[in-house]
C-alpha cells in the first residue's frame, strides 16, 4: 500500500472550494483544513505510487486558488493505534495535529520508539524526503496539543525539528480506502 501526505497553501478563503474538489480525487482518504504555515492536509493511500504521483499531479496541482504543496512520500507505516471507529470520534470530538520531523536518520528508530511511548500519539509514519517522520497526535484543546509538543516530542533526543499542522476537524473528510 502506497501512502503519502500532501501539504498545501492556498489563496486566503478558499479552502472550502478545494476540499469540494479534493473529494473528487479517489486515492484521498482524508482532507481537512489547517491552521498554522499549511491551509489543507491531505491523506493518499493507493495500491501504487503512480497512482498517488498521478493523483497529486493531474488531481491536486490542477485545483484552482492552490498556491504550493509540499509532497511527503510515506516510506513506511510504523504505527497505527487506532481503528475508523474510534478515528470517527476523534474527528468529532478532539483537537488533532500532525507534526512533521526532521531527525538525526541513526536516531529514527529511537525516535518512533519514544513517540510510541506517548498515549496521544495514535499514528506514525517514516518519510522520504525532507522530514524524516509524520506523526499524528489527538488530545482534548489545542492547548493540550501545545503542551504535549513542547513537554514531550520536542524532548525527545535526536529531534531537530518540527512543523506542527493543526487541524481543523469541522472543515475537511474522511473516508475509507477505495479501491482503485
């Protein structure tokens, strides 16, 4: 299973528009608006990774109002702690960020180890490219989210550094995998 994360910036007010022309795109498994350096994230999942280069290329760089993206390609998933169900709650009920890494490559290991550790981290996944890891995290307030960075992750040794991506859980989708 090919996955990636796609990051992107649009023109100011437009995010709704996207996210509508998001959902056209069948290898988005979720799309939700952000606040922080990033109006959008979005999921791909598919059988392949031209499916997904396809996706990104002929599906999202075509929206209107996009004025950047940064493509993270997911190496491989690490971890998973959660199911659809309790992912559906999370969506309705909880603040949620993803946090993008770059760490020493010799500490990554480690490093997934000490997210694993930590109860509010519910996904994580290795990169290529830029950042080394994404992970998921889902606590009750943002600022809950706030602490759980600064007094944990960015504690963690052979961190070098993090962009977090807030999201916005009213604004966006989330669906299964269809088949492609």
């Amino acid at each position: 299973m090919a996955k990636a994360y796609v990051l992107i910036v649009n023109e100011s007010g437009k995010e709704d528009s996207i996210i509508s022309n998001l959902k056209n795109i069948s290898s988005i498994t979720n799309a939700f608006g952000a606040f922080g350096t990033y109006d959008i994230i979005t999921k791909l999942e598919s059988s392949n990774n031209q499916n997904i280069m396809h996706d990104i290329s002929n599906g999202i760089l075509k929206i209107p109002n996009i004025r950047d993206t940064l493509t993270l390609l997911v190496d491989k998933s690490v971890i998973l702690k959660i199911n659809k169900l309790e992912q559906d709650v999370l969506d309705t009920y909880m603040a949620q960020a993803f946090i993008a890494i770059r760490c020493l490559k010799s500490k990554e290991d480690a490093v997934i180890q000490s997210l694993n550790e930590i109860p509010e981290v519910v996904e994580v996944d290795m990169l290529i490219g830029s950042y080394e890891i994404i992970c998921k995290i889902a606590a009750p307030t943002y600022n809950n989210i706030s602490e759980i960075i600064s007094k944990k992750i960015r504690k963690i040794p052979g961190i070098k550094s993090t962009v977090t991506i807030n999201i916005i859980n009213n604004q966006g989708f989330s669906r299964g995998l269809d088949s492609d």
